[in-house]
C-alpha cells in the first residue's frame, strides 16, 4: 500500500507502485506539490532507473503512466501523521473512508511502532514519576514505548488514550532487588570496571570474541 498526497491538497491510497504509475501521471509524480509515503506513512522519494525515456518528458510523455519509481526519501521529510492535518480530501478507495481511519491506520500498534514516537515523548512523565516513586529510573528505556490515539467522538470530543505496554512497576528500592535487576547491575559495574582499566580489547582478544 502507498499513499500520495497530490495538489489541493488530496489523499490517494494505491495498492501498489503498478497503480501508483497509473493514477499518478509523471509530471505529476515530479510535481513539488505530489508527495508520496509508504504503508507506514515514512516519506518516499520519485526515482527513475532510466532517465533517457524521459527527453520527451512535458511534451510527448505527460500522458503516459511513467516508468519512475519509488525509493526511501533521501532527505529528512514529514512523516505523513505531520502531513494529513493539511489534507482536505480522501479520494474513494477500498481501505479507508475517512482521513480519521488513515490516521488510526498509521497510530496502530503494528505500524507505529516500527517507528520512533511520533506522537509523544513519554519518557520525560515516567522519569519524573519514577523518581517520585522511587523507582530504578534505568527502567525507563524499557517502560517508555507507547502508542497514542486519538479519536474525534460524535459529540466533537477529542478521546486521547495512551497504550503503554511494557511499563515496569513496583520497583521500590531501586529495583535492585529483583533477580534480573541484580544480574543487570552486576553486568555495569563489569563493563565499567573493564573499560577503566584498559582490559576491554585484550580480553575480546584473549577469548576470541572480534571474530
């Protein structure tokens, strides 16, 4: 699945890079105002492997489906969850039928996790709560991946329910004593002390571990 957002500004959801060839003509896909993303909404650049098919290109060629392709954006773009405020329409497709299910689409755990967050930046709340609490505030890497929805109800509400799935409660004390807790802390102070006196290469050496 791919998306292109085109001039007005309207939302096209394609299936595949054959229909996007199709229904995106090449003077359109080169267009400033035509921006394409993938299924997870990541920004994607218009390439074309043969750039001598297209010496015509704005005379003989604007009305031939194109043969470009499309590649990972090779700049730092918006992501399409920062595009579709700006969105007015979604042309008619089997998947969505609102500009809200595009959305729920790519806040989805499945897809937005593949990403880094997007939406919010939970990590700053945990730490603040975990030092609070007392809890080990090493957990919060671990505890600090969530995904946000965000719904517009009926009555004009706006629903916001955070997901956070591996949240790490109940450490008090540090965390330290649980088992894999301990292990962990055990696992630092080696690493530390390795690095502190110059013995982590040699012993990589000594037991054959760069190989």
């Amino acid at each position: 699945m791919l998306f292109a957002v085109t001039e007005g500004p309207a939302l096209i959801v394609l299936a595949d890079l054959a229909q996007a060839q199709c229904e995106v003509e090449v003077y359109e896909a080169e267009s400033s105002d035509t921006r394409f993303f993938d299924e997870r909404g990541v920004p994607l650049d218009v390439a074309f492997p043969d750039r001598s098919d297209r010496r015509f290109l704005g005379i003989l060629a604007t009305n031939d489906p194109g043969p470009y392709t499309l590649v990972p954006a090779a700049s730092q773009r918006p992501h399409l969850r920062s595009v579709l405020p700006g969105v007015r329409r979604i042309e008619p497709n089997p998947w969505f039928a609102s500009l809200i299910d595009v959305r729920r689409h790519l806040e989805a755990p499945g897809t937005a996790l593949l990403e880094a967050q997007f939406d919010l930046h939970s990590a700053n709340g945990i730490t603040a709560m975990f030092i609070a609490t007392g809890q080990d505030v090493a957990n919060v890497s671990e505890s600090s991946a969530g995904v946000l929805y965000c719904e517009l109800t009926p009555q004009k509400d706006l629903d916001l329910l955070l997901i956070i799935p591996s949240l790490i409660v109940a450490t008090y004390g540090g965390g330290t004593g649980l088992a894999t807790q301990r292990e962990a802390l055990a696992g630092e102070i080696s690493l530390a002390s390795a690095i502190s006196s110059s013995d982590w290469v040699s012993s990589h050496e000594q037991y054959d571990m760069n190989r």
